[in-house]
C-alpha cells in the first residue's frame, strides 16, 4: 500500500462539487407516518426505475467514504466532469456579457426559446459546414442530458427503443419516466420496449444488427460512454442503412466527439442518407468546459419525417416553446466566445491535455497487463476486470487508494466486470492517481 | 387616429427579442413530400395539442404587423417580458462569478442538480422564513415553465388535473403533451383529464369549489396570469382545505408574488396545512429581470406524500437528476446577489416601476370607462370587451394603433371578451401607449 503524503496541490480535485444527495430522506419518511397523506397514486413510471441515479449512488458512497477517511486525499476519476479553468477569452465573454445586462443597450429579456440565431448559425457552421445542417435545425439548449429527456416527451410511450449496452443511464431512465418498461424481465417479456445492444470487445462494440429487433428510436452514443470507442465510418454506414431499411429513428449522441482523434465521424450528418433518419444532441460540456455553465444543442434536420409525413421538427419546436425557455443568455455568449477562432484554439487546447491525461491512464493500466479499451478518441478509459463484479472493484479501489471510479454495470450488464475512468482531472491528480494504481495492482 | 410620429426613446421596446417562429415549415413540408419517411408513428399527445403555442403566435402574427408596416412604431404590451437593466449590483456579481470561471480558484463544473446549498438557503430564508421551508425542499432550476413540465413528468399521464381558466397555458399543455386529453370535447368527455375552473368577476376570480370536480392536481396561479388577481388568504384557505378533503395536491404558482401590494398571502405556504397538499413553483424572471438569464425553484415539503405514503420529493428529487442537470452556476450567482440586502432593495425598485406603469394602464382604461380588472397586485392588467371576440380586438388594435396585446381566449374560454394588457416595458412607451389607447377608445 501507498502512504497518503499530505498533497495541497491535489485539492482542486477532491470532492470539487459532490452532488447534492437527499440522504436524509428515507429517514425523514419514518418521521411522517401517519400523517396527512394525499389520494394522489404515485407515477407507476417512477416506481419502474430501477435503484437511484447511477451518479447519484456514487455521489452517496463517496459521502460516506469521506466521512470514514477524513483525511484521505480522495482522488475522483469519476463523473465526466471538468476541471481545468475556462479559457480568459471565453469566460471574459461571459463576464462582459453578464455585466451589460445592467445597461438598456445590453439588457436582453426573454430571448429565442431556440437559441440566438447568431449562436444556431454559428454551431451550423463549426460543426456541420461539410453536411449542410442549416442554423434553423439547430436548437440551443440547456445540456443534452435535459434534451434526452425532452426527445422522449418529443416521442412519447409509444414507441419502442434500442439502447446500446453498456451506455449513458439517462437513455434508459428517461424513458422510463415517459412511461416505457425498462427492463428486460417485465411481464415475460412481453412489454419490453427497450432493447439492450450488446457492444463489446467481440464486437468491436458495434451491435451485431442481424440479430437487432427493429426499435423506432435507436439511441447511438458515439465517442461512447462509457467505453471511449468512436465508431468507425463503416459501422456508422451499416447504422444508417439499417434505421433506412427498418424507418427507424437515430438519436445521435455527440457530446464526446471534439475529443475524436483519428478519422472517425463527429457527426451522424457525415454519413449519407442521415438527414432523413437521425436527430443529433450535443453539447459545450466537455467541448469547453461548460458543465456548470450549462450549455448544449439540437440537430433536427427538416427531412426528417414521421410515418404519417409530419416533420419531427415542427413537433421539436413546439416542446421547446413549451417546455423550456431558452438557454441562459449570459452562457449563449460565451457558446459565441467558443466558436470564434480564438474560442475554438482555447477549447482544442484543454482537449488536448486532458487527452493527455487519458494517454497516461492508458499507458498506466496497459503496463499492468490489464484489457485496456478507450481513451484514444475519448477521455475514458474502459478497463475489464475478468469474472469480478463491477461493484466490488469500485469499492475495492476506493476502500484501498481512494480512488473514485465509476462501476461499469451502471452503464448496463454488458458493462459488468468493467470499471469506466475519467481522464479529468489535474494533471497532479492524474500522476497520483497512475501511482496509486500501480501500487494496488502491481 | 393618431400619427405615428419617430420615437427613438421608443426603440428599446419595438419587438425587443421577437420569439423565433419556424414560419418557413409548412412550406418545408410541401418540399419534402415524397422523400424518405420513417415508420415512426407521430406521437399522438403532439397531435391532440391544439393550435400552436399561444406567444408563438402572437410573434407570428406581430412579425406579419412589421412586415406590413415596416415604419410603424411597434409598441409590446403582449409577452409578460422584463424590459429594464438589471441593477448594478447583481449584473457585476454574475460578471464577477463567470470571470472567475477562467481561474483554478474559480473554476466550477457540475453543481449539485438540486441547485447549490447556498442558494437554497437563501431562497428557503428570503421567501419562506415565516413558514419554516427548507433549504433542501428548494430546488433550483432554470425557470418556472421548465418546472411545470418536471412537475407533469414527476405525475405522469395516470393523474386528472384542474386548472384555472383563465390561465397560463403551459399547465393545459404540457399536461397534454404528457398524454393526458386536453379538451372538454374529447371522446364526448369520456377522458376528460382537465377540468377548467372558471375565474371570473362574478366569483371574484376564484373557482366555485362547491362544483369543482375532485382532481388529483390543481394548477392554481396567483398573482393569476393573465387575469392580474391575487388570491386572498381566504380564497386560499379555502382552497387548502378543498385539496385535504379531496386528498389532491396544489401545484401553485408563485412566480409574479413579488408584485403583491396588499396582504394578500405571497405562498401557499401562509396558509396551515398546506406543506402537506401543495408544491410551489417560482422564479426569478419577473422578481428580478432573469427572463433571458433563466433561474428558478421549486419547493416540494419533505410532508407531501402519495397515497401509498410515498414522499413527493423523493420522486421529484429523481427527476431532477435524471432529466436535468442544475441551472447554469453563472445565473445561481446572480440568484444569490439577488438575495442580499442590496439586492433585494434593487429589485424591489424595479418592481414598483413596472406597478407604476400598470398603474398608468389602469388609470388609462378606467378613464375610459372600460371594465378594468388587475394591475394592483401584478404586472397585468386585464381588460373586458363585452361581446367581443378577444382575436378581433387584438388584431384591431395592431392595426390600428401598433400595439401588441394578449387575446384571452389563448388563456382558455373564460378569457373570451378579454385582452392582458403586460406593464412591462420603459415609461414612455407606456404613456405612448396610453395615449394611443385613449385615442383608439375615446
């Protein structure tokens, strides 16, 4: 075992901004027995989703963690969340920004429930100049966590999904709270209208579609999360044709794809034939730090068309006009900020060092001799712990060189037996962390 | 008639930030036919919405206006929009936080979805001290709209409803657009899910309760949009004690309370009993100008439970984690500059410019001999036309005298004869309104 030498520089990185956890709720629900209860039954939806929040539970056991080891120094490679500082010039935009709010030249009140249409245009031109994505198919939002949510409500019950596994949890879980099962095992089977893509080391993690059901809505992550892996062009076009064939619906899932190395597509709209079968949702989270700042995007292209012919874009409009009310202002700008060429060389650099993070983890876990996956198109890392459950190795390494991590099963079953590392992080906090690992499984 | 002689002072309020309108999409439609379609069916719940969003049509037919009459002196009295700067004080604390945001120091990612501690408590202490909500029964968000949809989410679709009529029209559509039938007339009232509960001078703007049907849920505005009526502690005492005999839950909308004048109660909160039948919703926008800067909250008391004892929180508490991801930290900062003594102070002042102006309103139509209604304990002043379809005066009044209004029937049919009149907007827009009122009218 390592000793935990105090690390000053180290505290940038621990426990930045735990997430709120409610955990004094089942407590507080002991309390109320017996007391005034409502005749309203609760939503049989909510009661279908399965244990909390993946970042939730971890956020919990992190809490107790750092209540039983005071003094660690707890290193999180946990949630995708951002560390280093915005860029002067992106943050300065917002600050300016913020500050003219208080004249009558600068005050804005509500604006476009579908972003300024500099920032929609200015989006359709940074990422999508190649593929003719037009400013008016793009929707300025708050995250793409919050627009998965609203593309359920866009679709409603029911249709039926197919998610990859393992992947984002919120796929899933939204669309359980719109009123779908979840589970494989509802009703015999009966009910299933959620269908786990199995994506693997075997196969290349690309579904196999010749065994894949048809599903209307097929949620693609790529750069995946959580196993890094950026599909290639050629499993992109088999996707395609095979919602073409089948009249399904992609729900693209970019958020990652500045993070993209090689040559793989960044966008759905690079292959042909997408336009008319795939909506796109991304994000200036990890492109430029904007976690906390809140900040994402839409692609709903104009050809895209339900059965009946209706464009699904009219129906994403009118959710957005009556669902939400815009992005905040003061983060529309600074999206501006980003994709000026100052904006974009700032947000390409802090790509570039936490890529750097992710080499070193790599480099890190592949001298260990462990099944290395990721990280060379994403800031994860996917390592494969053989015949061990994804739990027990979270705890282990958190019990051990308080480390945290996030347990692979919470992505699905097929991430059973992986644990998912962030490459977030201070550079610092990276060097520790590699350390750490050395000495656990060295 | 009077003529429209150039006001520059004017242009602050001349279409400030037209709502964007995807005009062009019916047109698109025709373009598209014959290409590829997917076999997804359209979700039916978009389908049963009626008509477009009511503001989204009133930009529609105000940008027809300015094409019509390029030259015309537009003056906004429709959209309930925050016109003047923000005070100093609170635009520098937001330009302070996003500035810090390019430092180590500074820097924040991912908050707590729930909002961060410091602002729930002071939401808890500024709004609810007397009536004892926590901090943590605050949650954070971007806004009031958004909320109402978490809010339809949290319920789901097996829940009946009641809403005021006439009121806001996001609680009817977004109920709708969750799967519930929004009219009176579907399948012979068989699935009628939403009772409208007429408002009106005769009862004093408060439903008769004594023919209300039970609803699990009541969607109970006040100060009411558009009808600018406060419920007195009575009226809501009344209304509590409705929802503990009949077992149903109050979402009550609080968002214009800080333009109450009189002691008409500011929460539901005042009034006993109600923590354990009612979820207020709130905001910002209209308390401090936040309508572009989007910052919200929603209280859920930890004592509200479902019929199987259930808390509503800890539902609620899961929506938000899986369907949002925390309001932009940047506009929580501003929140809490809000919050101070300074703040507080800056936007009280801004709030009694704006009641001034309404009161130039109600003055104008009072001289008028109109039948005047609001525009004492909000920011809307609601005007009756007797026999008159609310569309026609509306329309008559853009062509005649350049000025946007609401049409109350988009507030449900108790609006019908109707028109809101918002007092948004700078002081000599609203005495050139009020003078072109008084030419139309007298």
């Amino acid at each position: 075992m390592i000793k935990f030498t105090p690390c000053s520089s180290l505290s940038g990185a621990i426990v930045l901004q735990p997430r709120m956890v409610q955990a004094s709720l089942s407590a507080q629900r002991d309390e109320v027995i017996g007391r005034h209860r409502t005749n309203v039954p609760r939503n049989v939806s909510m009661e279908k989703l399965q244990n909390g929040y993946l970042f939730t539970e971890i956020s919990r056991r992190k809490l107790q963690h750092v209540e039983k080891y005071p003094n660690a120094k707890l290193i999180s490679l946990g949630t995708g969340d951002t560390t280093e500082p915005l860029p002067d010039f992106i943050a300065s935009s917002m600050a300016e920004y913020a500050q003219a709010l208080s004249t009558p030249e600068g005050y804005r009140g509500y604006g476009p429930e579908q972003g300024y249409e500099a920032l929609r245009k200015a989006i359709a031109e940074t990422f999508y100049k190649d593929v003719l994505v037009k400013g008016t198919e793009v929707f300025v939002t708050d995250g793409s966590q919050c627009d998965i949510t609203r593309l359920q409500l866009l679709l409603g019950s029911g249709v039926t999904i197919a998610v990859q596994d393992p992947t984002f949890p919120a796929y899933r879980d939204s669309g359980v709270i719109v009123g779908r099962n979840g589970d494989f095992k509802d009703e015999a089977r009966k009910c299933r209208t959620i269908q786990y893509m199995n994506c693997s080391p075997q196969n290349n993690f690309f579904p196999d579609l010749k065994t894949t059901l048809r599903a209307d809505i097929i949620f693609f992550c790529s750069p995946n999360n959580p196993t890094g892996h950026a599909a290639t062009r050629k499993q992109l076009e088999e996707l395609v044709e095979f919602a073409r064939r089948n009249g399904s619906i992609i729900i693209y899932d970019s958020a990652y794809a500045s993070y993209i190395m090689d040559d793989s597509p960044r966008s759905i709209f690079e292959i042909p034939g997408a336009r008319e079968v795939a909506i796109e949702v991304s994000s200036f989270s990890k492109f430029a730090g904007f976690t906390g700042v809140r900040l994402g995007w839409t692609v709903v292209p104009e050809e895209l068309l339900y059965s009946n012919g209706f464009p699904v874009i009219s129906d994403f409009d009118r959710i957005v006009c009556t669902c939400f009310n815009g992005a905040s202002n003061i983060a529309q700008a600074g999206g501006l900020a980003c994709l000026t060429s100052e904006g974009l060389e700032a947000a390409t650099s802090l790509i570039h060092r936490y890529m750097e993070n992710a080499k070193m983890l790599v480099d890190t876990f592949t001298s260990l001799g462990l099944e290395v996956y990721g990280g060379a198109n994403a800031p994860y890392v996917w390592i494969r712990f053989p015949g061990r459950n994804s739990w027990d190795v979270f705890s282990e390494i958190l019990e051990k060189i308080h480390i945290i991590t996030v347990p692979g099963s919470g992505f699905g079953p097929g991430g059973e037996e992986y644990l998912r590392f962030s490459a977030y992080g201070n550079r610092k906090c990276i060097l520790e962390a590699s350390d750490r690992l050395e000495s656990l499984f060295s």
